[in-house]
C-alpha cells in the first residue's frame, strides 16, 4: 500500500490518554494535530472543553473516551459520561463495551449499553472498543454483531491498556465480521509508518495512536511508501 504523509494522517486519530497528562500536553497534541492535520485528537473527558478551545478554528475533531479503559463500570455512568461529553464538545466518542459481560454471554446487557451510549452521543461518532486481546474470535465476531446492530459506527480493537494491541489477524477479522463500510479503528502498538500502512491495508479506516507524528515524518523522509 502506498501513501503520502497527509493522507496517511487523515486516518490518524492523535492520542493522548496518559492519568498524569496535562493542559501542557494536551496543547502540545493539539498543536501537533493542526500542523500535521490529523483527523482528531482523542483525550480523556475531562480534556474535551481544553482541546476543543486550542483547536479553536481547525478543522481538528475531538474524540473523548468513555468508559475508559476498562467499560467495567455502570452503563448509566457511560450514558452520562456521553452526555457530558456532547455538551462539552467532543465530536467523536470512543466507548469501551463491557468486555466481562460479553465474556459471559450476556448479549443483551452489552447491547443496551452501546444503544444508550449511542442515542447519548446524539447521531455524534461512535467507537466502540472491544479489547481483542481479551476475547476470542468468536467472542469478537459477536462482539461485531452487537455492534452494527446498535447504531454504532466503528469498531475499534484496543485500548492501549490492555495486554495486547491491534494485530494485522484482528483488523481483517474486524472487516470481514462488520463488512465493507462499516468503520474499522486500530488501536494499540501502532509506532511506525509500515505498520500503520499495513492495517489500513487489512482494512482499518481509522488509527488510534501517540505516534502519528513520527509515522508521518518517516513516510515524508522515504518519500512516500
């Protein structure tokens, strides 16, 4: 697969979710995002209303994580935690799904929750996070189904906290469990240009990373790839 840096960067959401990351930090992802025109910068909640005003006349989304990082708690706290998000700008929510209640079978429990988060989000983007480090295949294509069915958007792999991140295996089982248009985010372990090539290649449309500048950078050095 060939790309050059700026449509490489289209696909890259520019990631910051560090507990100990700050308002210096987050300025500095979204000055980076700008420069680099990247898709969006993706921060913790309570980042929204900071990022959104140092991207203030970009054309720069804000993506806010919801249920971070590990979609344990409450389906009423995500709902809420949408809502707040919506209100404080965020263009984009990435919800992590309850991984031990998909674990257990309990389809219409995961299902409820995503179409809560969802109808929150206000006809807003919605990732959902499945952590496909923890399940297994079929738990995954399961996961997908509950997915398209809830009115989300995306099905996204990792979250970056988990024991494992996105894997070339997981994107193409991604793709083929949700279909050609339906959206797929690789999260998790991206850090350089040849790996980020190859899981558009596998069918990701979007990319969660920390390291979207020195990916396009690199493309840029070899002149494209």
């Amino acid at each position: 697969m060939s790309l050059l840096p700026a449509q490489l960067a289209a696909f890259i959401d520019h990631t910051l979710l560090k507990p100990d990351a700050g308002a210096k930090q987050i300025q500095r992802l979204c000055v980076e995002a700008v420069e680099h025109q990247f898709f969006s910068v993706c921060v913790n909640g309570s980042w929204v209303v900071a990022a959104r005003d140092f991207l203030d006349g970009s054309e720069v989304k804000v993506v806010s994580t919801v249920g971070f990082p590990f979609g344990a708690m409450a389906g009423d706290v995500k709902r809420f935690e949408t809502e707040t998000a919506i209100d404080d700008g965020a263009h984009e929510i990435d919800m992590v799904l309850n991984i031990a209640r998909l674990k257990a079978g309990e389809d219409k429990f995961v299902y409820r929750e995503i179409v809560d988060v969802v109808e929150a989000a206000d006809e807003r983007t919605v990732k959902v996070i499945i952590e496909t480090c923890l399940l297994t295949d079929a738990e995954k294509i399961r996961a997908c189904q509950l997915i398209v069915e809830s009115g989300a958007h995306f099905v996204k792999t990792s979250t970056g906290f988990g024991t494992g991140g996105a894997t070339i295996a997981d994107v193409k089982l991604l793709r083929e469990a949700v279909g050609p248009k339906f959206g797929v985010k690789a999260a998790g372990g991206l850090r350089d240009a040849q790996t980020a090539l190859a899981v558009i290649a596998a069918g990701a449309t979007r990319l969660g990373t920390s390291s979207g500048v020195a990916m396009v950078m690199e493309l840029a050095a070899s002149g494209g790839a």
